[in-house]
C-alpha cells in the first residue's frame, strides 16, 4: 500500500513539474516578446537563447528559433550583415 502510494505520490510530483516547467517557459517567451516589443533586442535575444538552446524539444524553444532566424534577416535586411551572420551561425 505505501508502494502505491508513493508510486502514486511521484506521478503526481512530476505532472505538477511539468505544468510548471510549461507555464515558466510560456513566461518567459512573452517576455521576450515584449522585450522585442519595446525595440530591447539585447534582452529578447537573451531568452530565445536559453530557450532555444536549453528547451529544444519544447515549443516555446522551436518558437524560440523562429523568432531568432526572423531578428537575423531583419539585421540582414537593415545592413547589419556581421550580427546576422552571428545569429545563423549560432543557429547550426
């Protein structure tokens, strides 16, 4: 019975792990549109890193990437070749 129990216990640690996980990195991927938002790319480049690099297999890091190669053709578009060219390489 305390098997179970703790069996039990567990599954419902790591369920509420993962809700929080989620909700964290739902977060900080509005942060970092707002961040982006407010014309502060420094910041807004920070997250998506993280995310991107540290929670590949979650949306919020795919997403990440997106957003990233998007600011790296608007650096490219406005002649910012070298910060663009950072980026995508970062990207690989």
């Amino acid at each position: 019975m305390q098997l179970e129990q703790s069996a039990s216990h567990g599954s419902s640690f790591q369920e509420h792990r993962s809700d929080v996980l989620l909700r964290s990195l739902d977060h900080l991927f509005d942060m970092a549109q707002h961040y982006r938002s407010e014309g502060n790319l420094r910041q807004a480049m920070e997250i998506y890193w993280m995310l991107s690099e540290d929670h590949t297999e979650t949306a919020q890091g795919q997403v990440a990437q997106d957003k990233l190669m998007e600011m790296a053709d608007d650096y490219e578009r406005v002649g910012s070749r070298h910060q663009a060219r950072a980026v995508y390489e970062r990207l690989l």
